[in-house]
C-alpha cells in the first residue's frame, strides 16, 4: 500500500506539548510522539521515520545532540528542532554546519508550524522521488544493455531488423539523456533562489581557472554576505528572510554584466566569478553591487525591510598564478574586514595579498 501521509516523530518531555502538537499535525501527518529522546530513539527501530521535530532543551540529552545522532544513523530524515529565544544562538549553529533542516521558536505560531512541516515533507517527497527517479534511470541502463547485447546476438540472422532497433536505441537514449538532464539541473540549483548551488559554481569556477590557463587574462572572485541577516530572519521569520534572499538574487543578478557568474553557496552567502575583470573592473563592479541592493527596496507582507550587503573581493590580474581555494580565501579574508570595518562595504585584494578598502 502506497504511504499517503509523511511520518512526524514529535519529541518533547512535556505531555501537554506532545498531545496539542499530535492533535494540530495529526489531520496532515502520520505523527509519533516521545516524551524523551532515549524514546525517540527507539521508535526509529521499529519504523522508518521521515521526519522530527524536537525541543532543544531536554533533560539528559538535547534536541540538537538528538538531531546529530539521526543525521549519523538515519541521515535521509528530515530534521527540526523547537527551540526558545535563548537557545537560539545554538540553533542557529546547528543549523549552519547543517544539522539541522528548519528551526521553530517557542512558544509557536500555528501557521509558521505547518507551514514548516509541510516544507520539510516536501523536501522529504522530492529527495524521495529523486532517489525513484535514479532508480529508473538504471533500469533504464539496464534495459539498454540488455538490448544491445541482444542486437549484437541477432545481427548477422536478423539483419532485416536493424532499422527498427536501432529507432529502438535512439528512443532510449533520448529518454536516459532527458532524465540525465533533469538529474543534474536538480542537483546543481539552489531550490531557493533558483541560482547555482555551490556544487554548480565550484565547477564553473574550475572552469574559467582552466580557460584562464590557456588564455591568461585577470579573473575576479567575489564573496557577497548579507549584513545583520540573523537580525532579519528573527524578526521576520524564515518566511520574510526567505523572500529576501530571492529577492536579493534577483537584485544581484540586474546588476551584475552577461559575463559574470553569480550563485548561492548557502545561508545569506552568495559567490561572483567575473572573468577578465582586474582590480579597476573589480571596484566598478563591487560599488554598483553594493549601491544596488542599498537603493532597492525590500519588502515583506508590505513592511519594509533595511537590507545591505558586505563584499570581499579577490582579484588576480593576467600573468598571476591562482588557484580556486587560495581565491576564495581572499575574497573570505576581504569579505571578513569588510565586516569587521563597518558593513556595507567592499574590500579588495589582490594576489598575492594587497589590500584596497572602498567605504559604502
């Protein structure tokens, strides 16, 4: 029988918690409770559990200690964690070395708690369907192989019929290279923002680097942060602080040229490559960037929202040797002074390192 609810594993020491959360998430989830973590690691002996949601404050474990033991175990489950503003700062952490899918502050706003479950489940169904869809593709394989081998046996019997195998190929081949296609699109975008993901910008920086080596040319890495982006998403939620970041992307990309390469590399960072830009092109890029987003007007359910940026900026003129890691180390450096120096600001280096600080 085809499982028609996601499962939600609810783990919280206080009864009243478990029933209102069991009974507000029963309607749209198959929901377990625990009313400890030793509790909740035992259920996921006895079934497979898609997704958790549990309280930071716990006695004799944590919610984030608990988390870490299912990203060991169970990794493919989609982890939450509940936690009150002063354990925020240690959920945010978590979050940021990826332990952890979402954060839900206590107490709860029912909205943004369903709203969340429901983004998880749909994290869970696509990661799901992503795995089916591998699987297709290596029956495909299979298929294709099978039928090759069987062509090779009959060609020199069934001559007659090569024509009609050989449409045979083609349509599975067009089949596995659409499906490829769609593989490697999902595996290489930001599901966010709809830009490159980090996977997809390493390769294009890779690639320019490998360009740059048989056509020696100045090159450009930037680093673009989002200041006081905590600040944003505390009051405005993961919701408001989502819709800034597509937002932001969007403002990124209208200001940058058809050369540039820009993407996502997680949480508020996002990453520039500009080919043949020195340290001219560099400061002329940065200051319209950061001018850009100061002057573009961000709003969330129609309440403004004050939104500037910091960027560092590695540059590697014609005839300098430079590696990927040792670029993004600079423009890392240079986008760290920039913060440390005010924000909303661009700092610039050179290779090897020669400063230049430009004020927003």
């Amino acid at each position: 029988m085809t499982k028609t609810k996601c499962s939600v594993l609810v783990v919280d020491d206080e009864p009243y918690i478990l029933a209102t959360l069991a009974a507000l998430l029963a309607p749209e989830f198959d929901v377990i409770t625990a009313d400890h973590p030793e509790a909740a690691q035992r259920q996921f002996a006895h079934r497979e559990i898609d997704i958790i949601l549990t309280d930071q404050k716990m006695p004799r474990m944590s919610g984030v200690q608990l988390l870490e033991w299912v990203r060991k175990h169970h990794p493919k489950t989609v982890r939450l964690l509940m936690t009150g503003f002063a354990e925020l700062e240690e959920a945010v952490e978590a979050i940021n070395r990826g332990q952890v899918f979402r954060y839900i502050s206590k107490p709860w706003h029912t909205e943004e708690l369903q709203e969340t479950l429901r983004s998880a489940a749909r994290s869970f169904i696509l990661e799901r369907s992503n795995e089916q869809l591998m699987n297709e593709l290596r029956k495909v394989n299979e298929q294709l192989r099978t039928l090759n081998q069987e062509l090779e046996r009959r060609v020199a019997e069934r001559t007659r019929q090569l024509d009609q195998r050989t449409k045979e190929l083609e349509e599975l081949n067009h089949e596995l290279e659409q499906k490829n296609k769609m593989l490697e699109k999902l595996a290489l975008t930001d599901p966010l923002t709809g830009l490159p993901n980090r996977r997809a910008m390493d390769r294009l920086a890779e690639r320019e680097l490998r360009r740059r080596e048989r056509y020696p040319s100045p090159l450009t890495i930037g680093l673009i942060d989002v200041d006081h982006f905590k600040a944003i998403n505390e009051r405005y939620l993961l919701p408001g602080g989502d819709k800034v970041l597509v937002d932001l992307a969007k403002a990124l990309g209208s200001s940058l040229r058809t050369v540039d390469l820009l993407g996502r590399i997680g949480g508020e960072e996002f990453l520039l490559i500009a080919p043949e830009t020195d340290m001219s092109g560099a400061i002329v890029l940065g200051e319209r960037i950061r001018t850009t987003i100061e002057n573009t007007e961000f709003t969330y359910k129609d309440e403004p929202i004050y939104v500037r940026v910091s960027i560092g900026f590695a540059v590697a003129d014609a005839g300098i040797a430079a590696d990927y890691d040792d670029l993004k180390h600079l423009a890392a450096s240079a986008l760290a002074d920039a913060k440390r120096t005010g924000r909303n600001r661009c700092v610039y280096y050179n290779m090897p390192k020669l400063p230049f600080e430009q004020a927003g």
